[in-house]
C-alpha cells in the first residue's frame, strides 16, 4: 500500500509523510470483535514529534489517510484522534478495501 500511496501522491503532485507512530503494541485484530478493537487500538498512535510541532504551528496543510484494510473503523478512528490531538486537520480517507467484519 505504501508504494502505491506514494506513487498516486507523485503523480498528484501531493506531499506524502508517514505521520503516524506506534506509541505501544497492539494485538492481532483478526479475530477481535469490534468492541475489543477499539479497546485494542485505544490510544495505541501519536504524531511523530517535528511533524506535530509543524501541526501544532497551523504549518501544516489537511491530510487525507490512507489504510490498507477497514473491517469495524477502529483503526481509522484511532489514527483521526492521534492526528487531531497533534494539531492535524483531517479530511478523510481511503482504504484499498473493506472487509466484512463478520465473515
């Protein structure tokens, strides 16, 4: 996902940055309900600190995410609150594809 990403950001003439770091560990989300997701993923990212400090001055423009897989939105979620509480305006998201969480 992470090269097509950075090509579709090249070929758009858009910025792309990995902002987004694990402050602790998760566990594997396969076989976790939606509940236990969000428990899981709960304050699990932040912003990598000189690119929240650029955020926190507005230096920063709107970003778009980009996941590789959405089953419950958890993660999406998790990320939007990261983001934010670093000073970030989030716009949305793409995903390459959606699962159906109770398959």
């Amino acid at each position: 996902m992470q090269e097509i990403t950075r090509s579709v950001a090249n070929i758009e003439s858009l910025e792309y940055q990995e902002i987004l770091q694990h402050k602790r560990a998760v566990r594997d989300q396969s076989q976790l309900n939606s509940q236990q997701r969000l428990s899981n993923v709960a304050g699990a990212f932040s912003a990598k600190t000189n690119l929240a400090a650029a955020a926190g001055r507005g230096n920063t423009e709107p970003l778009i995410i980009v996941d590789d897989l959405v089953t419950t939105g958890a993660t999406l979620a998790e990320a939007i609150r990261a983001l934010r509480t670093a000073g970030f305006t989030v716009i949305g998201a793409v995903t390459g594809a959606v699962a159906n969480p109770y398959d």
